[in-house]
C-alpha cells in the first residue's frame, strides 16, 4: 500500500481492492446518496472504479483521482475525495463522500484540507472548484468552513439520475488558499 497524505487523524490514499465492501455498503446508503450525481451503483461498477485508480497519479493532469480516506489509527475506510484534475494541469474539482457513520466529527473538512494543501503547496495549481445541490447543508457548511468562495448558481444544470438539478459553485484560488485565516 502507498500512502500519499497523512492529517493529523487520516491517511488518504490509493483506493485498493480491499477497500470495495466498505464503499459498496457507504455509497449504496441513500442517506449518503442523496445528493451526489450518482445515486445507487453496482458492485460491479464500484470494483471497475477502484481498479481504474491503479494506473491514475494523483495530481497529474487529466487525472480523475479518488483519494481514499481511512482512519489513521486502523485504516478502516471512512470515505473518499475526488481530486480531477484538468488536462491543463492547473485547476481541479473535488468531491466527497464520508460514510453515514463518520459523520460530524470534522473528518470531511481535515482531508479536504489535506488535499487542497496538496494541491496548493505541492503541486502550485491555481484554482480547486467544487459544486453542491443547493438542499445539502452540510456540504455547503463543508465548503463554506473551508474558506471556498461561492461563485455562481446554476439551476437544472446536471441530471442526477432522477431530476435536473441545481448546482451551487465554489471556488478557491491558490492566493486565496495563502490568505486564510489560520
Ligand atoms: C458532505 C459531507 C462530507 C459533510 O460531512 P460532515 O461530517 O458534516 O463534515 P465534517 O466531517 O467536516 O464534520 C463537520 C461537522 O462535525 C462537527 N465536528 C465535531 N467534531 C469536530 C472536530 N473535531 N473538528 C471539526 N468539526 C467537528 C462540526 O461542528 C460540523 O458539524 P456542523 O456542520 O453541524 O457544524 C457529508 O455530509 C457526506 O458525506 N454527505 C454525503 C455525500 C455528499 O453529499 N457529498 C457531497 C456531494 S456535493
């Protein structure tokens, strides 16, 4: 296993084929799926992504990386952070998804800050983008704490599966990343 970024209380990293039943079970939770652009995915799907992950470098350009999130002191798998990168190699989205279970102890917010901190000061992008259904709170908490900027509204802009829906959109700007407040 190769570990990429250590927080105080997480590692993220590879995603790995161990890792399937734990992200089968907290992505097929509706809870957890509600607001994301995917709803329900198969075993199968799932197994297809994490093997694609194997030939994907964190950070290169066009790299649709997903970071695994585990808990430092076991490594159990509590969630993932999408990393895309542009073919330009100077912005990207994230994403994330933390299991029900390990919700609301600021699990999300310390491994978003680790990988915008890698993105930021390790690979000197420019901007880190993201976007959130307008109904998920705590995304937009998640985003807000972070310090991300909100740059726009978009309304019926992406199907979720089941309806068009709107998209609120954040950015940071690696200056802006320098400026916060510690
Ligand atoms: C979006 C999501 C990752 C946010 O998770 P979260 O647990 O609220 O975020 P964090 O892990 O950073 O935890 C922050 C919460 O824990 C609380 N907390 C408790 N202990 C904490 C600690 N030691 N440090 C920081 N926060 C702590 C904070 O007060 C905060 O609660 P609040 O938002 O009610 O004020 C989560 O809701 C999720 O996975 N949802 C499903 C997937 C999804 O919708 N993803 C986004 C698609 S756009």
């Amino acid at each position: 296993m190769r570990d990429f970024l250590e927080t105080q209380r997480l590692r993220l990293r590879r995603l790995e084929s161990d890792d399937l039943e734990a992200m089968f079970a907290y992505r097929n939770d509706p809870e957890v799926a509600r607001y994301q652009t995917f709803r329900a995915r198969a075993r199968d799907e799932i197994a297809e992504m994490i093997r694609a992950q194997a030939d994907l470098q964190p950070g290169a350009p066009g790299a649709e990386y997903q970071f695994a999130v585990g808990l430092k002191a076991d490594d159990i798998l509590i969630g993932d952070v999408y990393f895309g990168v542009e073919p330009t190699g100077r912005q990207a989205e994230i994403g994330y998804t933390l299991a029900a279970e390990f919700q609301g102890h600021g699990y999300a917010t310390e491994a978003v800050r680790g990988v915008l901190a890698y993105a930021f000061e390790r690979i000197c992008l420019h901007r880190v983008t993201a976007g959130a259904d307008p109904r998920n709170l705590p995304s937009l908490r998640l985003l807000e704490r972070l310090g991300f900027r909100r740059e726009g509204y978009s309304p019926e802009s992406y199907w979720d599966g089941e309806a068009w829906t709107d998209d609120v959109r954040y950015a940071m700007l690696a200056r802006e990343w320098r400026a916060r407040p510690r």
